[in-house]
C-alpha cells in the first residue's frame, strides 16, 4: 500500500507540476487526530447522488488543467461524486472531511455516438483527481490525480443535442464511476463524423 501511494504521488506530481500537493501517510493507516466515527447518518444524510456533463473539448474552461486532447470537438464527460452543472467546475479540496472525486474523460469526436468505447484506445485520455480534507483543514487537505491505466467500461446508450445516456461500469483509477447517467450536454454536440 506504502508503494501505491508512493507511485500516486510520483504520479500527481509528475500531471500537475508545480502545483501544490499534499499527502498524509501514517504507517497504521490512522491519524492520531481523526476524531470519533460520526454516528449512522439518517435518510436526510445520504451522500449526493453523482452526475455528469458533457462539453466539447474547445469548450472547456480555462481552469482545468486537464488538456489531453488535440482536436477541440472531443467529447469530454466529465462524472463527479458531487452534483454538477454547466460550466463544469474543478474541485478542490473541502474542510468538510467529506471526500469528493472527478473523473474526466476525453474521447475523440466520431464516439460521440451510441455504442461502446474501449477505453485502451490511445486516442481515449483521462484525468482523476480525488480530494480529501483532514478534519478540520488542520494540514490543509489535500489533492491527487491519476492518468496512464484504465479499467472499467462505457458505453453511450443514446445521444443528441442536448444530452447523452451513459452506461459505466467500474471506471476510474478505483472504479467508482458506475451506472447509468443523463449527462447534460454543456455545449453543443459536434457535427457527426464524417467516416474518413
């Protein structure tokens, strides 16, 4: 385990640079700090329901740094553990102690259609990043990304101008990317490939 957060690491510093990132490693997996499980949570405390969108590569904001794409109509979905909505926004870490994830997938712009996407196709990219705050920000939370191994599967159900329906299946670095998703289109869809 020692290992696979050394090489996350290596591997977050290595996707955003000089960014700040923090890692807090304890050989019994607990914080002296972590305070008392919190009680069973009632219905009203259920987690939010995760989302996705969808947006051209070209239309992607400013803030992200994920740009692993060349051609500016890619499909870029973009599934988050929070609800989201257009302009899709980058998360950062809370003071909640409350765990969020991202996973942004990038495809080129013939698989915006229904069918499935094998995800080792080079032309597939990715970007995850998780973030978890200690209690009470005490160290400052902290985030991580991952690229370079996919598993799970997807599949676009149906699509149109508005929305796509996507069906995923234990994708991301953890596979916490599953079921199926409504994603609302946050710009128009790109003009269908022309099969060259």
């Amino acid at each position: 385990m020692k290992r696979f957060l050394m090489a996350l690491g290596l591997t977050a510093i290595v996707c955003t640079g000089c960014d700040e990132i923090v890692f807090e490693l304890s050989p019994s997996g607990v914080h002296p700090s972590d305070p008392d499980p919190a009680p069973p949570s009632s219905e009203d405390d259920d987690p939010p329901t995760p989302s996705a969108v969808a947006i051209r590569g070209g239309d992607v904001p400013p803030d992200f740094g994920f740009r692993m794409w060349e051609d500016p109509d890619s499909l870029v979905l973009i599934f988050d553990s929070d609800a989201q909505e257009c302009p899709p926004t980058v998360i950062e870490a809370t003071c909640d102690n409350a765990p969020r994830w991202q996973f942004m997938l990038a495809l080129p712009p013939e698989f915006d259609a229904p069918g499935p996407v094998d995800l080792r196709d080079p032309r597939v990219s990715f970007h995850e990043s998780l973030s978890e705050a200690v209690p009470d920000c005490a160290f400052g939370g902290g985030t991580g990304t991952g690229g370079g191994y996919f598993r799970g599967t997807i599949e676009i159900v149906s699509s149109d101008e508005t929305s796509l329906v996507v069906r995923a299946h234990d994708v991301g670095l953890e596979g916490q990317v599953n079921g199926d998703f409504t994603v609302q289109r946050c710009s128009a869809a790109a003009d269908p490939a022309t099969g060259e």
